[in-house]
C-alpha cells in the first residue's frame, strides 16, 4: 500500500489553480496531516476486510458478535433440542366405582400393596422433547388387574373382576414469560388423555349355583389444560411437576391429574427419581361407569440425551 501514501503526498506538494487563475494559498502540513489520516482510516479499512471471518465473509468483529446466530455457513442455528426417554413403575392404589351394563356399580377400594398383588403385566414409559420455551411430552401406561371381593349380608356373593387399563397422554407447553430465575422454568401446558378400559365382572353366589357374567369396553379422549414446572436446584439434584385439569363433558365429566418428583442426575446421561402420581376420571355412558382416582408412589430411571 505504499505507493498510495507516495500518491496522496505528490498531490499534496502541487499548486491547484483556482477557476479565476489565481493561485491556491498552501498549507502544506495541514493538508499533508489531513491525508495522512484520511489514507491511515483507507488502510484500516482494507486490513479489516482483509481480516474478514473466512468461514461467514464477515468483518472479525461482527463475525465475533453473532457466534451464536449463524452457522459456518452463515445459515441460521436452531434452538437446541434435549431428549428424555424415561421407563417407570407406579405403584397405584384405586378407589372409587367401576360398573358394567347390566350391573349396578361396585365399590372399588384397592390398596397400592393389593394392585402389586394382583397386577398380571404393566408397562409405564414417557418421552420428553424441550428447549429453551418449549417441551412437548408423551406418556403411556399399561396395566392388568384381577381382583376378588366378597360382599352380601352373610359374605354369600362373591364378584371377579378384571380391569385391562391404557392411558396415553400427549402434552405441548411453552414457557411462561414470568421472570422467574433462569433455573425455574414454568410452562402453560395443553394436551391430551386417551384412556381405554374393558372391565369384566363376574357374580357368583354360595348359596344359588350359577353365576351372572358381564363385560364392557370403552375408550375415550379427553382434552387438558395445565401447567408444568421444572427446577434445577443445582447440577445434581431436580424437582419435576405436572398438574392438568380435562374432560369437559368431550370424553369425561371431568379429569384431572397431578404428580411431583425429586431426581437425581447420576452422570450427564442418566437420573433417577421418586414422586407420587394421581390421576382423577369420572366417565359415564349408557351403563358403564368409571368414576375412579388412580393414585400412589413411583420410581423412575431415565436415559438424557
């Protein structure tokens, strides 16, 4: 760049002629210190272009800015993803009412300790998705149980039952915009429950031969409404909750769940956790009834990525 220097000096040194033939008063260190930085602010310019970031053909500087916003590419980058895959057992207690048509309802008053009893197959799983805003969660549980009970004046009737359970629950929620500390998150959440029972139910007596056998299958979907929340206390230790409310008369009267857990991050992939879990349903039609609280403690392992 030398020879521009040695340009701009050589215009410097020479007399320009005014329109009116006069000669231009010189002052020929001013002008000379005025190209000098004009031909100094060049030079930057040019070095800092030359400077560029090779991989987005930015200056350095805002190259430097926006790390964050483009890719080597220049392309934009999207908000990062984390996965949770989770396997559990629930130990659940049921109370309420179960009735088949035909039948009139029956108490149900099964303890968590009698389910484990009576449990012939279960399957408890969940998925979650989740980013800075958003997490979107699906969740699945299988049961089977039998169950015995004897009832009557003189403990003569005898009623068998067996209760095939699915529920599967779909959630998308966004994080609220509350100012809370950036290891709190609290997100509205909206959802889904699908939930399929067929309950067989048999009545015998010990006093008449004979038994009267019923059976019914429903299944039915219920829209959600609610709130997430999770906290990291520190690098280790987590506490996760979930609380809805549904139903609305779309499948159910109503439905409502709510569950809390404390964890444990073992290593960066891998954590436990321990919580409690209820789920509320009160679903009638022609007949059959279920007016139920599933409820009890559950532990879980869960594999992040």
């Amino acid at each position: 760049m030398r020879h521009v220097v040695n340009r701009l000096r050589y215009i410097a040194s020479k007399r320009p002629q005014l329109s009116g033939g006069t000669t231009e008063k010189r002052f020929p260190g001013v002008t000379l210190a005025v190209l000098s930085v004009l031909a100094s602010i060049g030079l930057g310019a040019v070095a800092r272009a030359q400077e560029a970031s090779p991989a987005t053909g930015q200056p350095a500087e805002l190259a430097a800015a926006v790390p964050s916003a483009v890719t080597e590419t220049g392309a934009p980058v999207a908000p990062g993803w984390k996965f949770q895959a989770t396997l559990y057992g629930w130990a659940t207690a049921l109370n309420g009412r179960v009735g088949v048509r035909g039948l009139p309802p029956q108490d149900v008053d099964v303890s968590a300790w009698d389910a484990i009893e009576n449990l012939n197959g279960a399957l408890m799983a969940s998925f979650l998705a989740r980013n800075d805003d958003w997490l979107l969660l699906a969740d699945v549980v299988y049961a089977r149980l039998d169950e015995d009970k004897v009832f009557g004046p003189r403990k003569n009737l005898k009623a068998s039952s067996t209760m095939r359970q699915f529920i599967g629950s779909g959630v998308a929620g966004y994080r609220l915009p509350l100012g809370l500390p950036e290891n709190v998150a609290l997100s509205g959440t909206v959802g889904f429950r699908y939930q399929y029972l067929n309950t067989k139910v048999r009545l015998s007596s010990k006093v008449r031969p004979g038994s009267v056998s019923r059976s019914g299958t429903e299944d039915w979907i219920d829209p959600t409404i609610g709130l997430s929340l999770q906290w990291a206390i520190n690098e280790k230790w987590f506490v996760n909750g979930l609380a809805d409310i549904g139903g609305f008369g779309v499948g159910s009267q109503l439905t409502a769940q709510g569950f809390g857990s404390v964890g444990y991050m073992w290593t960066p992939s891998i954590s436990s956790a321990l919580g409690y879990r209820a789920i509320y349903t009160d679903y009638k039609n022609n007949g059959f009834v279920y007016d139920v609280t599933q409820h009890g403690v559950f532990a879980s392992l869960a594999y992040h990525f």
